[in-house]
C-alpha cells in the first residue's frame, strides 16, 4: 500500500492534517495541487494556502494552477503516473483531472454524506441543531458531493460547540479515515456505495451552500435555542451579527459565545436588557440570548463584562437587519 503514487490537492488548513498523516504513514506523495498565491491584508501581499506552506515544509513538489480545465495542467497530473488522487477542501474538479488516476479520485468530506453536500457542513449541521455529523470518503463524479461512498465515521456534537471546535476534531477525524480508506480500496476491503442506500425512504438529503454575509443576521423572532444554535455555527468565523441603534447611529457586532435561556415572556423580541456592569442579552420570541463573548465593528473581542466597561449601552437598542 505504502508503493501508491499519490497526488494530494487542497488548500485550506482542514487538509494540512490529512496530507501529514499521509506523511506520517509512510506513503508516497508524489505532488501536492493547491491554489496559486493571493494578495491579502492591508499591504496587498501574496499569501501561500495552509496546504502549500506544510508543503514546502515537507520538501514537496507543488502545483499551482489558475485553471483546473488547462490541458497543460492535465498533461502534468499525468506525467506523475499517480495510482490515486486525494482530494480534501480543494475546488470542483473537471471530468479530465478526476478521471485520471486508475484508482480514482478520492474526496474527504466534513458531513456524514448524503447529508449536508456543500461548502459549509460543519456550520449547517451545527446552525440546524444537529447532535451528531461525522466525516466522509467518496469517489468523486461530475457533481458535488455525490460519488459513490467509501467509508464513513459518525462524531458526537456538543452541545456548546462552536463551528471552530468541530472544524478542528472533524479534522483530525477525517485525516484518520482517508488512511483507513486507502487501505481498504488496495486490500479490497470496501464497495463503493450510491449515496442513495444511506438515507432512509423519503428522505432528501439536508444541503450545506456557501454562506455569505446577509445570511450571518441575526433574527430575534425566534427561538432562543435556535438563536443559540445560529450563533455558534458561525463562530468564531464568519460570525453572527446584529445591530445596535441610537438615533441615527447604527453599529454592527458579532456574537461568538452565547447562553440560551428557555422560557415565555412578554417582553418584545429584540429588546436590549443589560444592568450596564455584568450581563447583557437579548429577547427572543421564547427566551433571552445571553451574551458572552461579543465583538463591535472595528474593535477587538471581547467578553461581556469587558464590553460594558468600555461602552455604555444607554440609549441604544437592537436594530432589525
């Protein structure tokens, strides 16, 4: 097994753990595909992926196309006479990369697929209230997320999780499987599967799209668990917000950390409750959202108690989206 011929392609930091456990494990990576370099911050400068940055830590040959349907590309990935392509948080592939190598080309998705194809399964799963996720392996085919099964592995959700924390043990997690999946397609251990023999009759498959920023608004006219839940799928990145007002001043913040708390009341969803010193949250259609980790647009985090010192809240109130 460890004789494979292995091109490895990602770019986030979700894949640096598998392409070291590949290391780790002895096996033969022969190139690493990531994305080519992109200016970021203040100063515009050119910003390696996580995955290049290990790579070239690792002394390994590295691709960097701009266009994944190049001919010339393909030519390349050819040239390298890999057994098998592993694929983790990259982009879609065209048919005439994914078919090259002859024991195909292997995905590690964040979601105990059919459930949550997408980009983002780790905050859907978490945002939907979910008490259990897990990590993939699939074939890929010409759509997303929808190859054939290898081999997949349930984890618990806490909680009080956060996107963040699953992010980091699903990383972990997947890493180990795409090893165990690998041993299994050379010893001959594992039928790929249709996606369709793992859901139940009836059953359509939860989706995880893209998040942008119009969807991270907060509504208060829901329930304070569901609040909570929204809050914590979006944290620490790309974070929930909402809005304070005062007149015709308005403010953007982020909530990271939160405290549901259950119960009736006839208090107006969105209203602002804070003793100025020690608490501060917010009224939901059933319940309050106490806050306890918040950031103001243009300022550091910060928790509660800090926030209050620092900003009087007086005359402000919540601002619908």
């Amino acid at each position: 097994m460890k004789k494979l011929r292995i091109v490895f392609m990602g770019t986030a930091e979700f894949a640096v753990a598998t392409l070291g456990s590949l290391l780790m494990n002895g096996f033969n990576v022969v190139a690493v595909v990531t994305a080519p370099d992109k200016p970021a911050g203040r100063g515009r400068k050119l910003t390696k992926s996580a995955v290049k940055e290990f790579a070239e830590f690792s002394y390994l040959p590295i691709l960097q196309p701009v266009n994944l349907k190049d001919q010339a590309f393909s030519e390349d990935l050819k040239k390298l006479n890999a057994d098998v392509f592993i694929v983790v948080a990259f982009r879609m592939l065209p048919e005439q990369v994914w078919k090259i190598p002859p024991l195909g080309t292997i995905n590690l998705h964040a979601s105990l697929l059919p459930h949550y194809r997408g980009a983002a399964p780790i905050n859907h799963a978490i945002i939907n209230g979910e008490n259990v996720t897990g990590v993939t392996t699939f074939l890929i085919d010409e759509k997303i997320d929808t190859g054939k099964i290898l081999m997949r592995e349930e984890i618990q959700i806490f909680p009080f999780e956060n996107a963040g924390d699953l992010h980091d043990r699903l990383m972990k997690h997947g890493a180990r499987l795409v090893i165990r999946t690998l041993d299994g397609l050379v010893n001959n251990t594992i039928s790929p599967q249709l996606q369709s023999a793992f859901l139940r009759k009836g059953e359509t498959p939860r989706e995880a799209p893209k998040i942008f920023p119009e969807n991270c608004i907060i509504s208060w006219d829901r329930e304070a668990g569901v609040i909570h839940n929204f809050i914590r799928g979006l944290a620490p990145y790309p974070g929930a917000r909402s809005f304070l007002t005062n007149g015709s001043q308005r403010i953007s913040f982020k909530i990271f950390e939160s405290l549901p708390e259950i119960g009736s009341h006839d208090t107006c969803p969105g209203t602002l409750l804070s003793d100025g010193k020690h608490y501060l949250r917010i009224a939901c259609r059933t319940g309050y959202i106490n806050i306890l980790n918040l950031q103001l647009e243009g300022k550091n985090r910060m928790n509660t108690v800090e926030f209050l010192r620092g900003f009087s809240i007086e005359g402000y109130s919540i601002a619908a989206g």
